[in-house]
C-alpha cells in the first residue's frame, strides 16, 4: 500500500492562508469607513406615561402572609 506523501502540505495550506488573507484585505480596503465616528444627538419627545405619574407597588405572591 503506497504512503501518501506529505512533503507539499506546509507549502500548500502556507499559501492558501496568505491568499485568503490578502483577499479579505482586498475586499475590507474597498469600504469607506469614518475617520472619527460621533454618535447623533437624537432628541425624543419626553411624554409622560400614566404609570409614570404614580407609584405603584407590584406584590410578589411569596410577600404576601398567608392565605388560610
């Protein structure tokens, strides 16, 4: 039974990663990004809410004394 020769692995997978490398640098470099991002001021309307206006309390059902 032959043996399979592994001699062109290292050369063949080396080159395959610097190709995939300079490809995805390729197409990375074709995108515009910003120098310096900021954030946009988006003002919303405050509206109040009418849960907002009142306090209320929720119960949790193990608080509460028992129910004989």
């Amino acid at each position: 039974m032959p043996q399979l020769d592994t001699s062109t692995w290292f050369v063949t997978i080396t080159s395959m990663i610097l190709t995939l490398f300079i490809m995805f640098q390729l197409k990375v470099s074709k995108y515009n990004f910003l120098n310096n991002p900021e954030s946009k001021l988006t003002s919303s309307p405050k509206t109040a809410m009418p849960w907002e206006e009142k306090w209320t309390k929720i119960y949790s059902p193990l608080s509460l004394p028992l129910q004989l």
